[in-house]
C-alpha cells in the first residue's frame, strides 16, 4: 500500500514539474543569456532557471507552507514536517541555452532523509517520467497513455551502452575524460547527453545500459535515482557506497557491478 501522504506528495511534484516545464519549454527568450556563473566561467546559470525555481518553490510552500526547500539556485529552507523537496528547475542548462532538447526539471521530496517521490518532466520530448518509493516507476508520453518502466535484461559488459557526464572544472573533467578513453574499449559505446535526471530516466525505460558520472549534487541525483531505482536498476557510489558527489552509478543488474569495479580501477572517484 503506498502511502497516501506520498500519493499527495507525488500529485504535488507531478503538477509543479507541469507548471515549470511550460514556463521554459514556452517562455524561453530568442536572446536567452547567461545570468551568472557558479563553479566555473562554463557552469552557467540563466534567468530561466531562477524563475522556474521560484514556480517551484511558490507553488509548493502554497500547499505545503512548513516542508523544507533544497533547491539548485538558492532555495535553502529547514522546515518543520520531516518532508523536504529536493529541486532542480532546469537540468541541462546548457543545452537550454544552446537550444538542444535534452533538458528537463527535477523534483524529489525526502521524508525524513529518504526520497520517496520523485518527478522528472522532459517537455521537449513530452515525456513526464515519476516515481513513489515501494511502488514502481512510470512514465507518460505525449504519444501514448501511462506505462510502468523496466530496465533492459542485463547485457554482457562488452554490450552495455553507457551514459556520462562531464563536469565544468577543467581539472575534473580532464581526468574524467581519461577514464571515458579506457571504458570505451570495454563497452558497446558511450553517450554524453548533459542531464543526469535524463540519463537515469532513460536508463529507467531501457533506452541505456548504465550511466555514471562524478561531481553531482543532490538535486541532479534525487528524483533520477528512484525513477531507475523503481525500474529495476540498481545504484550506488564507491564499492558499498549510495551516489554521492564522489560518484554516482546507476545500471542494470548484471552491469552495475562489473562497471563498478572497472570505475573504481580507473579512479572515477578522484580527479
């Protein structure tokens, strides 16, 4: 029985993530530019972002005035219900920027420190994909009615179709590059689409293998990994570790654990 607070949660997210992925899938500007930087001059932030934070936000706290906020752009809030909302308005901002499609908003609520609903809308595909923990994982389609996600049968290693990311610190990004160069020999191939909540999404449906990257936050991570969890993947950080800013994995049975090891091998953890 899924618990009827978490169905409420869910209803809540599912219509918050509607409201901003309208918001910049309609309100993008033709002059869209940068607002400000944060790790690096290429980590960027846009106005659109800070504004669909605030949608975010507002319509929660209207509904939900004592939870608490974690959110990308600043939302910062303790709360006083056990439930915190964990937010990321645009992941894949970049690509918003650029003009490519793969982006989408990302909304968890934790119940005392464990995620139990999350959404990620992707409005340039159609595509809203959510989950409540202990009761699988679905996704609906602009082309088709609500359907229960599943994770692909598990390949041989050598066959497994891989995602990634890159972070905006060069030194960072430069060792990651390295370890892309000696996974791509062990594996069918590589992809780098530039939104994690994407990626585990899509791991979620079947579309990857596996996805793993380092440096992410817990807005990039919350909603995703129990979207791929509820779908039969398996996740994780270092051997005996959760995803963690160090590094998060997500994949398949059968591939989790052979990436995995080959990622601690290779130092993925480390710049």
């Amino acid at each position: 029985m899924i618990d009827p607070l978490h169905t409420d949660l869910l209803a809540l997210a599912l219509e918050a993530a509607r409201r901003a992925g309208e918001l910049l899938r309609d309100g993008r500007p033709a002059d869209l530019a940068v607002a400000r930087t944060k790790s690096s001059p290429i980590d960027v932030v846009t106005e659109m972002d800070i504004a669909a934070e605030k949608l975010i936000t507002d319509l929660i706290a209207g509904e939900r005035p004592d939870d608490g906020f974690l959110g990308e752009e600043g939302a910062s809030t303790e709360g006083t219900t056990g439930v915190r909302w964990v937010i990321d308005p645009l992941d894949g901002t970049v690509n918003y920027l650029y003009g490519l499609p793969t982006w989408s908003v990302s909304i968890a609520a934790e119940q005392d420190g464990e995620t139990v609903v999350g959404v990620v809308a992707i409005p340039m595909r159609g595509e809203t994909f959510h989950a409540v923990r202990g009761g699988g994982a679905r996704a609906t389609g602009a082309w088709e009615g609500e359907r229960e996600l599943a994770c692909r049968p598990a390949p041989p290693l050598s066959e497994a179709l891989v995602s990634t990311g890159f972070n905006y610190v060069l030194a960072t990004r430069s060792h990651q590059a390295e370890v892309a160069h000696r996974l791509i020999p062990l594996l069918r191939d590589i992809r780098r689409g530039g939104s994690a909540a994407v990626d585990l999404c899509d791991l979620a449906a079947g579309r990857l293998d596996g996805y793993y990257e380092r440096g992410l936050h817990p807005w990039d991570l919350a909603a995703g990994d129990l979207i791929a969890r509820e779908a039969g993947a398996l996740t994780g950080g270092r051997p005996g570790e959760r995803p963690a800013h160090a590094l998060a994995i997500a994949a398949t049975p059968g591939v989790f654990e052979p990436l995995q090891g080959l990622l601690e091998d290779f130092g993925a953890w480390h710049d």
